[in-house]
DNA sequence: TATTGTTATACTCTATAACTATA
DNA sequence: TATAGTTATAGAGTATAACAATA
C-alpha cells in the first residue's frame, strides 16, 4: 500500500520528485509572471512561442503547441489582442484561418518579463546543479518529451467525436 | 531575442524540456485520475498523502503539502468527506485543529486508481528510460526538489499580512 | 463533407478577506 | 495576540457543444 507494485520504489521517488519539482517551479513562475508582467502562464507561452516562430502562427499552430482545447486559446488570444499584445487577421492563404502576430508591445513585454523570469529558473533548477547534473538532465529530458509528445493524439479529440452525430 | 542572456541555450532548452514533459505527464494523468476514479489532482494527492503518513494529519500538514491556500484545501477537503473518502474532526490534543483521517473507501479509491496511475506514469516517463537514465534521474530530481523546497515561505504570506491591519 | 475559429455556457480550481474558536 | 480552520465570494482557466465561414 505504501510502495504499491507497478513500480520500483526508486521509479516512484524519482516520479514524486519530478512531479512535486515541476509544480513548485510553475507555481513559482506563474506568480512571478502574473507580478513582473501581468501574464498568465499561457500567455507567456504563446508570445514566447510566437517570437521564437518569427512573430507570426495560426490559432492551430498555437493550440497544439501550448494549451489543450481551441476555446482555451481563442479566450487567451482575446486577453492578448485586448492588451494589444497581438493582432488577429485573416490568414491571406487560407481564409478560415487566423494569423497571429506579435507586436511591438508584446515583444516589448517578453522582453521585460524573459530576464526575471530566467533568473527565477535558474535560482530554483539550476543553481545548485553540477555540470555532470546539467549533462544528465540535458541528455534525458528531451527525448523524455518528445516521447510523450509522441504518444497521445489529445486536445483535437473532442472536435471529431463531437462531429460524429449531429441528429435533428 | 531567441536565446536571450541568462540561461545557456542548453539551460535554456532542459528547462524547456522539463516544463514540457512536467505539463504532459500531469495533463495525462489528471485525465486518468478524473476518468479512472472521479478525483481531482489534489484530492488524489490528498488521499496519497494520508494514506502514506498513515492514515491522519491535520489541515495545516496537508496545506503545506499539496496546496498553497488553506482555503483552498477546505474546499478539496469538503468534496473528499462529502464523497465518504475522508472524515474530519476535532484534534484531540490541540482543539483549534482539524483531524483528517482516510476512510476505507478512501484507501480502496486510492487502490483502485493506482495501479492505473503508476501504469499511465510507466508508460510515459520510465519505459524509454534506460537504466543509466533513471539513475540519473533518481540521483538529480530529489536533490532538486529539496531544493526548491527549502527557498520559499509561499503559501502562509497572505495570513501574515493580512493581519496587519484591522482597523475600526 | 472536413476544417478553422469563435461564441455561449457551465464547471472547477484557487485565492482573498472576514470571521469563529481555541491557545 | 497568534494560530487553525471555515465561509463567502469573486476571479481566472478550461472545456464542451453549437455555430458560421471557408476549403
């Protein structure tokens, strides 16, 4: 009951150990956004996201890469467009879709948030990491995520069973 | 702008990773835990916590662990007594407290869903890890998370202040 | 007919402040 | 006076379903 079968009690320690360090730190930077910069967490993302992805994306693009459900970012799009943090228009190519663009403000605002932010991740994760701990971690988390980003087709399933039947 | 200063683009890019797989692995296992056993992330963190320190604590032990408002676990705390899986009452040896206790079908909810838990966690995190990488892991995650642990007074601050001031 | 995105809605989680009671 | 916990309430995030427009 205490260390149930399944796994090894060294995989459970490392899970809890993964699990509870993910949550401090998110709630750490959640907070830190929220104060430095107004931001939600999402909304950190997807600027992020955007500049990295030379300023322009679709809603898609954005949804798959960041939040779980389209009614999710389109409700966090429109927090972004308020602040003027954004702009939404037509995408010239393909008329349904959106293209997301940043602004000037926007870029302005990650770039007031980024250094805070990434002094925050370093006090908390690596800090007091060795650089054989940075070699480990560098080494085993991204194949960790791109495994898991491998595995399920979430967040797009609700669209197509919900299309399934549309009686009278 | 795309690697701003601060973090090395290797820091940069396990930090990433870190969130990343962090977010998956609790967004998949959130949907197991409502799926599999109508329980919230905090309400199976709850029940495992008691179930782990044998059965009792009290609010404030919980808070600490698991949330970061008391207020917020009263309300988890509520819908697990409403659901028969936990009891609270009076702490006999300090009267201002509260004594959680789990209830058998608490331990037989949290029965029921581990084995499931451990095997979405399996499934994601440890079975495309070598056995160099869990050490790896196992050896850097713990010590991290106590690190983290250690850094900030969070969750009490809203108490303290305000109690400064009650004026009238 | 399938896809993009928005809307309307409802639900859950979380936090702040005010309050009771015990220490 | 300080602590444990609850309550009331309000705010933010998320998701489901229904919908309009385009491909």
């Amino acid at each position: 009951m205490t260390s149930p079968a399944g796994l090894s009690p060294r995989e459970l320690q490392t899970y809890f150990a993964l699990v509870e360090s993910a949550a401090l730190l998110h709630h750490t930077v959640e907070q830190h956004l929220r104060a430095d910069g107004d931001l939600s967490d999402v909304q950190f993302q997807v600027l992020a996201r955007l500049v990295d992805e030379g300023g322009r994306a679709t809603m898609t693009d954005l949804a798959d890469g960041v939040v779980y459900s389209r009614s999710g970012l389109t409700h966090q799009a429109g927090l972004l467009e308020k602040a003027g943090l954004i702009t939404r228009t037509r995408h010239p190519e393909d008329q349904r879709a959106t293209l997301v663009e940043v602004t000037e403000a926007g870029r302005a605002r990650v770039d007031q948030v980024m250094p805070g932010h990434l002094e925050v991740v370093r006090r908390m994760l690596f800090d007091q990491l060795s650089a054989d701990d940075l070699d480990a971690l560098a080494d085993v988390l991204p194949r960790v995520r791109d495994h898991m980003r491998s595995l399920p087709p979430r967040s797009v399933t609700s669209r197509k069973e919900g299309r399934r039947e549309r009686a009278s």
